[in-house]
C-alpha cells in the first residue's frame, strides 16, 4: 500500500533529515533516506511509517 505522495514530501529521515525513498510497494514495505552518509530503512506497519532511528535497519 504505497504512501499517498502529500505524506511523503513532508516526511524526512530523522537522523539526517533527507527525503525518504518510499519501498512500500516490496514485501517489506519500507521507506529508506537517501542520505548519502546514512541510508537508514525505515518500516511501514499497517500503513503507517515508523520513523524511530532505533527501529531503522541499518544500510548493509
């Protein structure tokens, strides 16, 4: 269920503040900075983007 794309522009990574690719479309739907330095993967439960940099999952 991807995001509605208003939600998206306003969204931004919380650890480096760079907008956020949206994956939710994929298995695991998640939405990913695009921070050079940072590239932290955020998950999306039931809709809803968690954006707690304890949740992320780190670049591999």
């Amino acid at each position: 269920m991807p995001l509605e794309a208003g939600l998206l522009e306003i969204l931004a990574c919380p650890a480096c503040h760079s907008p956020l690719d949206d994956r939710s479309a994929a298995d695991s739907p998640e939405l990913v900075c695009t921070g050079k330095d940072c590239g932290l993967a955020y998950p999306v439960r039931d809709g809803i983007p968690v954006l707690l940099v304890d949740e992320a999952r780190r670049p591999a």
